[in-house]
C-alpha cells in the first residue's frame, strides 16, 4: 500500500502530495521537483502519431496521454530513502536558480524542494548519500545551490555518488570546449562544484553504493547511465532513472526518446531490464512517472503490464 502525504510547505505555496512505500523499516518518499507537467508528445517521443496517441489512450494510467492535446503528463522525481543505517536521494531534480535558457520550465526556477524535504523532517545535513543515476540537467539540479563563492554542494555531508563513465563523458566534451554549454550549463554548475569539493565519488555500474543499495548498469539513454536496486530483505525496488519515460512504453517497446544518446542500445537495455523484474515481485520507482509511481511488472497475454501500488492518504 502506497501512503500519500499532504505536505504543508507555507511562504504562500500550496500543499504537495508525496507517495510513500514503506517496506519494515525503511521509508521511500517520491519527491516531485516538477509535477504533472504536460509535454508536447512528439517532443518526448518524435515518432508517435495522433493515431497513436488516441490508441495509447486506452492502454496507459488515466490522464497521462491527452490525444486531443498531443500531451504526455511526466513528473522529475526524486526519491527519498531513510532506513536506519542511511539517508539518501536517489537522482536530484532539476534545481533552483539555474540558467537554463533553452529550457523554460527549468530555467532559474524557485521550487519547494528543500521545503518539502524540511516537511518530511530531513535537513541537508541530515543527507547521507545522493545518487546521480546519470548527469543529465533534470537529474542533477538539487546537487548545488548557489552561495557567496558560488555553486556549492547543497548536501554539506553526503557523498555525491555517479557512474565514472558517464561523468568521464560528459568531462571529455567540457575539457575539449570549455566555453559550450555541456549539459544545457548543468556539468559546469551542477557537477563540476562537487569535484572542487571533493565530495563526488565516482564508481563502476556495478558498485554497492550502501547495504542494500547498488548500481546495475543500464547505458543507452546516456553514455554510463545506471539504475540502482534497493533490496529490504525478501522486496526489491527499482529505480528505473530514464530507462523509461512514460507509462506508454510498456504497451509500446519500440518507443525510445528523443533524448536517447544511443536509440539502440537504449531499447536493449529498457528490454533486458523489463524482462528480467517482470512477475517477479520487484517495485518499479520511475523518475518520470506522475503519481501512482510506483508499480509492479506483470506478465499477461498482451505481453507486459505496469501495475501501480494501491494508493492510501494521510496528512503529514
């Protein structure tokens, strides 16, 4: 059962909704930076049709394709996980204060984040650990903020955790054109301040982050891309980072974003990785889903189908 929160934040905003998978002792929060935004559907996806938008209608969560509208509903999520040995932030949004010109809904933005995260009762020194599953800017933006001697890490104690490929990557690109923009400006303000401060740690795609808590890898939609399994005794949770981005890429496995570095290998590791947690009891967390998040896989005759968690509320 799924637990929704109602967080009250103040400084005149709204309350915010927060799902919650409890599993023994061991608390994951979804955290949207963003929240049930619509995206221009070929914008994601540039293969997709109005005819498959209006099929996909019927096969995908209520609300999350309008094919009148030719959007998709998508959330940035980060995910919050306390058990009693650690604290940590799996991938982390999309920041405030950040120049991202090309970019409109995350340009110099001025979210709750930290709000939130202050309503749940966590600090930013009450971090342990923060994940970057890959370095996309959406992914990436909570890692600093801004400060008198400029971008510095937002979570003073924790280490900062990333695949070293992925960030061997995107340095290459930032050494060999200092002036361009790498990462729509995210490598230069939202990467790079954790080197300086020595606090990123960078690991192979296999590496166990914590007890319980390890990268797999899953390369394609970037260059070192990995998601990261939480196993609390018999359960598993996994955190998909883009290894999908919307709910229709169940129904429709041949669909790979625009944003894939590689659509191939992309579609292969999306694949492998469906196949391998279908039927198996394993809860998926996707960054990108909007709330019912978290669902299992299941087999049937039409082939696989995502089946959110049951859904309950409360009031933080």
């Amino acid at each position: 059962m799924i637990e929704t929160l109602h967080v009250e934040i103040g400084h005149g905003r709204p309350a915010c909704s927060m799902d919650v998978l409890t599993l023994g002792q061991v608390r994951i929060v979804r955290i949207a930076d963003i929240d049930r935004i619509e995206w221009p559907a070929t914008a994601l996806f540039g293969a997709l049709t109005a005819d498959d938008l209006r099929a996909a209608a019927g096969a995908v969560p209520a609300g999350t394709v309008d094919a009148d509208a030719a959007t998709l509903l998508l959330s940035f999520n980060t995910y919050l996980i306390q058990t009693p040995d650690f604290t940590a932030l799996i991938d982390a949004g999309i920041g405030n204060g950040k120049e991202r010109p090309d970019r409109p809904a995350w340009h110099r933005r001025d979210g709750p984040f930290l709000d939130l995260l202050d309503g749940l009762g966590i600090r930013p020194d009450a971090v342990d650990i923060v994940v970057n599953t890959h370095l996309h800017a959406d992914h990436v933006g909570w890692n600093t903020v801004l400060g008198d001697a400029g971008w510095q890490p937002t979570f003073a104690r924790a280490r900062y955790v990333a695949p070293r490929a992925e960030f061997d990557h995107w340095n290459r690109l930032q050494q060999a054109e200092p002036s361009t923009l790498v990462l729509h400006g995210a490598f230069a303000d939202s990467v790079l301040p954790l080197r300086e401060a020595d606090c990123l740690e960078l690991v192979d795609p296999t590496f166990e982050i914590a007890p319980g808590l390890r990268f797999e890898p899953a390369a394609g939609h970037s260059p070192g891309m990995c998601v990261v399994r939480l196993t609390v005794g018999a359960a598993s949770v996994l955190f998909t980072a883009d290894v999908l981005h919307h709910p229709l890429q169940f129904a429709r496995r041949d669909l790979v974003s625009n944003f894939c570095a590689d659509a191939q290998m992309a579609r292969a590791t999306r694949d492998r990785l469906l196949e391998e947690n279908a039927g198996t009891g394993t809860i998926l967390a996707p960054y990108h889903f909007p709330s019912p998040a978290f669902g299992r896989l299941e087999r049937d005759a039409a082939g696989l189908r995502f089946v959110p968690q049951p859904m309950s509320s409360a009031a933080a």
